[in-house]
DNA sequence: CTGGAAATGTTACTTTATAACAATGCATTT
DNA sequence: AAATGCATTGTTATAAAGTAACATTTCCAG
C-alpha cells in the first residue's frame, strides 16, 4: 500500500532506459539482506555480488556473463561459483531463471506469491515478472480439468513491451 | 467430431503405460506426410526416423538421446543432422520444444491453432499438450493490461499426471 | 543425363551446466 | 585460543546442449 512502484497483483512494469534505477537496485538488495537475515541464511559477499550483476539491468542475464564480469585479469571466477550463487539466490526467491534464455533475472516480485510469470521484450531483452491472477487461476483450473496437479508453472511470454511499440 | 480421442479444446489427455501406442505413431506419421505433401515440403527418412523416434513415447526425448539411438555401431549420426531434423519438424509443428527440460516432444494438437500448454509429469515424465483455451485468453488479456503485446507463448506445467496421483 | 537446390555428412567449436574433491572461512564449544 | 565441524568457495575436469562452416550427396526439373 506505502509503496506505489511494488508490483501489485495483476500489473507488470517496463522500466525504459530512463529511471532511478538505483531505487530498483537498492529495494533488490535490502529485501535480499532481510530475508536471509530472517531465515538465517548468509549472504556473502560473491552472493551479493552476482545479486548486484544480476540487478544491474531488468534484462536476463546469462551466467557466463555473470562469470565475464566477476573475473578479471588477475582472477578468473570458475562456473560453479556462479552457478552455486544463481542456485542459493533462486532457493530464496531472489532471482529466477528464464528457461526460455537459459539466464536469469532478479526476482521483483513481493515475499510469498509465487505464480509469476515473465513478459520478455524480443527487441530490448527488458523482462517484467507479472503476478497476472486471472492467468494463474485458469491455468489451476484448467490444469485441474485434465486431473492434473500442478506443482510449479512456468510462463513466459515473447513480444513487444509498452516501449518499444511505442517506437 | 468423427474421432473421440482427438485432443480438442480445453482438455489434455495422460495415456498411462497400457495404450494402444501404434495408433498415436500412426496418426502422428500419417498428418505429417500429408501436411508436408500439402506443403510441398519432404519427409526424408532421416526426419520421418526422428519423428518416429520422438513418437515412441509420450515423453519429451533429449537430442543426445535421439543421436545415440540413431547411431549403431557402424555409424554414428552427428548433432547437426538431428537439429536439422528437428528444426524442419517444428517449423512445420510436428514436434515442440519443451524449454523447462530442453527437450522434445511430437505435437498432438489439431492441425492450426497453436496456444498449445504443456502439462509434464514429473513422476512419470509423460507430457501433455492441451489446449487451454481460458488460459490463452487470461495470458492475452493481463498482457494486454499490461501493455504487452505477445508473439509467442510459452507455458509448461510441471505437476502430477493423473495415473500417477491414483497410485 | 545434367545443373542446381535441398538435404545430409563432417569437423570443429561454442555455450551451458555439473561432478568430485581440496582448501578455506566462520561459528561454537571447550 | 585451540579444536571441532559444517558451510562456502576454489579447482580441475567433464558432461550436456547446440551451432558454424564447408564438403558431399541426393534428387528432382528441365
């Protein structure tokens, strides 16, 4: 309710190359720092680090970037460091693979929901996580009418953002 | 109308371990050669042999899995010749790619409309398509809302099949 | 039966991801 | 502080998934 910029149910934002992003990124960070502080998970410093990379954008980011950018002339970060972080962050819902791109994006969606799904712009990369209600429930009962029983649902949706359209 | 085990809208159907599997192969082999004859486009042997091979079950098949069993001793078939394969099989939707398992799987929907959901057991790992003609509309109508203008649609359901939930 | 396009073969490589074990860090008990 | 033990990260090697580029073959139209 305090926070007009925390998706709320049914909406997804596209954020444009202009915007204070340091906000996104500083709400990314505090969530993550809270979270594992309630849970007792630690949070160490390559954790952070690659929830930093990741969050440097809204777009997917594949891990052998992430691996590029953490490594430099002195000190090349192996696989899986990378990977064991991706792992950590997404068990704690911080980020979420996009299957469809083999890469990933931090999680932007509030503490417990989880049946979001990923709009991706085809032309800027943009990804916006989406708790579209309406969708998760025809999927549940659609799903139900097959007699099947849905333990995790993933949708991800190609196209054009508000943005570039606009272009 | 003529033909009960036709998949059609808004259902999706598990076919357990005892079903007369010869008649899915044969449906499947027998729209792809009249699609393609249609379409002017050619059903060689090593397509139609990839095809036949993702029909032998209702699971979604590994590439590398497809190569090995097309190689014997003698000869062994090279990825490129697969992909090839079933890059031409999916431009003409006789197979899907199931991304959430880089996987795949012959196309059981009717012949044009493509909306098509993945249903994915992950006991028994048979996959389901179904039509889901509510999800559809709820997937294009919260993108809408969102601005959103979609091009392709990607939902895969990991759950419990019904077979295996009896058990 | 031949010229050209489509299909397949072949070699090499890129990208994505994990297994297995070693070394280090760090928190708690003694 | 030393000892214990587990979580984290480093390291080496390799598996798994996919593609680029060029050579060869197939096959159909003329």
């Amino acid at each position: 309710m305090a926070n007009r910029k925390t998706l709320s149910g049914g909406s997804a934002a596209f954020h444009g190359t202009r915007h204070a992003h340091a906000r996104c990124v500083g709400r990314a960070l505090g969530r993550a720092e809270e979270l594992c502080r309630q849970r007792g998970a630690r949070l160490t410093y390559m954790r952070r680090r690659v929830l930093e990379l990741i969050w440097d954008s809204h777009k997917a980011v594949k891990a052998y970037d992430l691996l590029d950018r953490l490594s430099d002339s002195e000190k090349s970060v192996r696989p899986p460091t990378v990977y064991r972080a991706l792992e950590f962050l997404m068990v704690h819902g911080l980020v979420h693979r996009v299957d469809s791109l083999n890469a990933f994006v931090g999680c932007s969606g509030s503490d417990e929901q989880h049946n979001a799904q990923f709009l991706i712009c085809q032309e800027c990369g943009e990804v916006s996580e989406m708790d579209g209600a309406m969708i998760g429930q025809a999927v549940a009962r659609q799903a139900a009418e097959a007699g099947f029983n849905v333990r995790r649902q993933m949708v991800e949706l190609h196209g054009e953002c508000p943005g570039c359209a606009a272009k």
